[in-house]
C-alpha cells in the first residue's frame, strides 16, 4: 500500500506534511512519487493565497487514479474552499485532527456514505506531538505553535488554524534532542514564532528568547533559525540572544507587508513604518551583519503609487535583500474581504511586482559583493539538472559551488566566492 503528500504554501505546511507521512508510514504505507500509483493521496492546502487554491482544483486532472484511492484534504483550508472542494475529497479534516486519519481510512469512502468529514475548528497543538518523518536529514523544521492572534485583515490563517496555542518547552526540546546526527540545520515555526509563552508552569522557559537560547545552547555545533516573528515582538533582549550565540542565524526575515502607514492601518498591523524602522535599526546595531528579508503584499485595496513608494523607501532604509512578494487576494471570511474592494488590478500590482523585484536585486547584490575573494561556510543542499551544486550561507544567501560532490549534500563546506550577483554568489569548494 502506497501513499502520495501534496504540500502547498508555508513551511508549516511541509511541517505538517512530515507529521501526516509519519501516521501513514506507521501504518505500513509507503511513500510514492506519483498520484498513480498510490492508495492514500493526501493533499495539505493552503488558503492564505488564491493561487494556492486555484492549484488544489486542478490537482487530479487528467491523472489516472487508482479506482479505490482515498482522497484526503488538510492544512490551511477556509470553510468556503473546502465546501468547494467536497466532491474532490473523501475526507476533509483539520490539521490539529491528522491523528484519526488512521480510523478515518479504515473504512473505505466507497463503503462509507458520510464520505466527507467537515469541522474546522482548531483545539490544541497535540498533532505537533507526532514524530515527523523529516523530508531530508540535514534539516529539520520544529514547530513550537499553531495558529494566530494578531488578526490581519487580509490574512486567512486565525480561521484556518485557530487562534495562537503554544505548544509545550518540554515537547519541543524533547523533539530537539532527538533529532537525528545528521541534522545540521534547525528552524522553529509558528505564525508569530517569538510571541512563544510556554505553557509549561514549573520551565524555566518563559517566552521565545528563552527557548531560543535553550536550543542554542543545547545545539552548538548547529544552525538555528527562526520563522516568522512579528515586528513588535522583536524586543531587545531577543536581539541580545540573537547576537550572543554564533550558531543563531543573523538572517532575520521580519515582515513587512507596506511601508504606508495608511495600508499598514487598514491591515491592521499594529505598527507604523517608523516603528518598523527603529526595530530594524536596533537590529542592526547589536547585530552589523545581519540579513533582512521581508513579506510584501502588492495591491492592497487602496494602495496608490505614493503608497507603493513609501513601501520601496522603507526597503531602501532597511537595506532588505530579499522579499517575498504576494499579489493581493481576497480571502473569505477575512475583515479586508468584508470591508474593501480590490480596486487595484491585476496589470498594476504585476507591474509593481515587476519594480521592487529589480529594486531589491540591486539592494541584494550591494550586500552580495561583500563576500568577493573571500571564503564562506556553506551547507549544502541540493544540486540542480545542470549538475551544479546549491547550498545556503548561515545568513540565507545562496551559493552556487560548481566543483562540488554528492557527499557534500547536507555537509558544511568552505567555498572561496569568486562571483558575486544579483540573487546569489558563486564559487569553488
């Protein structure tokens, strides 16, 4: 018996997909590459972004499915796109549930009238308890929470996962200390990751710097990074902590989304631009080197060209290398579809895309050239169909290593850079 995981979206979401592979691989299923040939087929959706869930009704097109194929669908779904998509699932659960996928797939769906299993209503974070069956070995993506309180207007997450639950200090370094040898890289999840408060009464882990420290220092000899923390809860002494250990990531991705006050408003992001800029330039005093990459929506209703400018300045001030950019979506049931039209089209926010792109490849390699003639620690990753080898330095940038050897994949190497450019650096090991 076979099993298929389909993931969309974030790194939560492949989390989770190596929680789900970890309950079908204890039940004797293996693993597959290919819709056809498995028994299982489990998609994890994502419904903060239209694009992601325009994918999901298309994923069985013109596949040839076994005639018994049990269907499931998780993750970030909305109420509205999973009715939607009812007719292409057996069963429809919510992430924080995945341990009764074992009872749910005992009955066969073609036996089973009540096919689709619809309640999404996100309890605690005892899934995240599962061991998770790692999708490489050299890295390992360790949520500490589930959900979110902060309520941006655009954002699906708070009725997709739930309100923010905090999983224990004692459950995630339990996690921790099991990993595997060969993991050389770890990073800690959550929607708000360093609004963290343990729930443990008698740790003396309190709060996300805490932890963060703790696992620093029961790792030394391993990366830890960290997604995503929201501006405010970027405080001094987390910065402190950040700066205090060598094996803590200086890459330090902190979301933006607008640098105008007026969209951060109507987002209901609880801070303006100068706010974001004084924490970036606290950052950046406790901590020169450090990466900042950020989140971006283009074309929030409203947004004018002023608008995107004032975004564009708090880049250039911020010096950010890197920005994940998403074109504006109305997601249902969220305060933004409710009380905004999406009046800026699709042609504009492409075209502004198209310009901050071009911005921050300039920003990044100014940053990039800095590494010229000089040699850089390196953990390998992957090697791409031309046969070069990619990996990714401590603080994010990624190096091409043109000499390298499949033994290096999940190793760390030195590489002596020899081209510096745009989206990335070159070099020979």
């Amino acid at each position: 018996m076979n099993y298929y995981i389909k993931y969309y979206g974030c790194d939560m979401n492949r989390s989770d997909a190596e929680r789900v592979s970890s309950i079908l691989e204890s039940l004797k299923y293996k693993k597959t590459s290919t819709m056809e040939s498995a028994d299982v087929i489990v998609v994890i959706a994502c419904s903060v972004r239209q694009g992601a869930v325009d994918r999901v009704y298309g994923i069985f097109r013109k596949k040839k499915l076994k005639k018994n194929v049990i269907k499931i669908l998780t993750g970030c779904v909305l109420k509205e796109d999973a009715q939607k998509q009812q007719k292409l699932f057996d069963i429809i659960i919510d992430i924080t549930k995945i341990k009764s996928i074992p009872k749910l797939i005992s009955i066969p769906p073609w036996r089973n009238k009540q096919k689709t299993i619809y309640n999404y209503k996100p309890e605690n974070v005892n899934y995240l308890d599962i061991k998770p069956n790692h999708s490489n070995n050299f890295s390992a993506l360790v949520p500490i929470s589930n959900g979110c309180n902060q309520f941006c207007s655009y954002c699906a997450v708070p009725y997709t996962r739930g309100i923010e639950k905090n999983r224990s200090a004692y459950s995630i370094l339990k996690e921790i200390k099991k990993l595997p040898k060969s993991v050389k890289q770890i990073t800690l999840l959550g929607q708000t990751v360093n609004s963290y408060i343990s729930p443990d009464n008698t740790s003396d882990i309190k709060d996300f710097g805490d932890l963060l420290e703790k696992v620093a220092i029961l790792k030394p000899n391993i990366w830890i990074n960290f997604l995503s923390p929201y501006p405010t809860k970027f405080d001094d002494e987390l910065i402190k902590i950040i700066a205090k250990y060598d094996n803590i990531s200086h890459h330090i991705h902190i979301p933006l989304q607008s640098g105008s006050d007026k969209i951060l408003k109507m987002m209901n992001r609880k801070y303006s631009s100068s706010q974001f800029l004084d924490i970036v330039e606290k950052i950046y005093e406790t901590i020169p080197d450090a990466n900042i990459t950020t989140d971006i929506i283009i074309g929030f209703p409203k947004e004018t060209e002023y608008d995107f400018k004032e975004t564009l300045n708090v880049l250039k001030k911020t010096k950010t290398t890197l920005v994940y950019s998403g074109l504006y979506s109305p997601r249902f049931e969220t305060l933004a579809y409710k009380m905004y039209n999406d009046n800026v089209s699709q042609k504009t926010k492409r075209k502004r895309d198209e310009i901050m792109t071009k911005f921050i490849g300039k920003q990044s390699l100014m940053r990039n050239k800095k590494y010229q003639d000089k040699i850089v620690k390196v953990l390998i990753t992957n090697k791409n169909k031309k046969g070069e080898y990619l990996g990714k330095m401590q603080t994010y940038e990624t190096v091409k290593i043109f000499n390298g050897h499949d033994k290096y994949i999940g190793q760390f190497v030195n590489v002596l850079i020899d081209k510096c450019l745009e989206w990335g650096l070159e070099g020979l090991e």
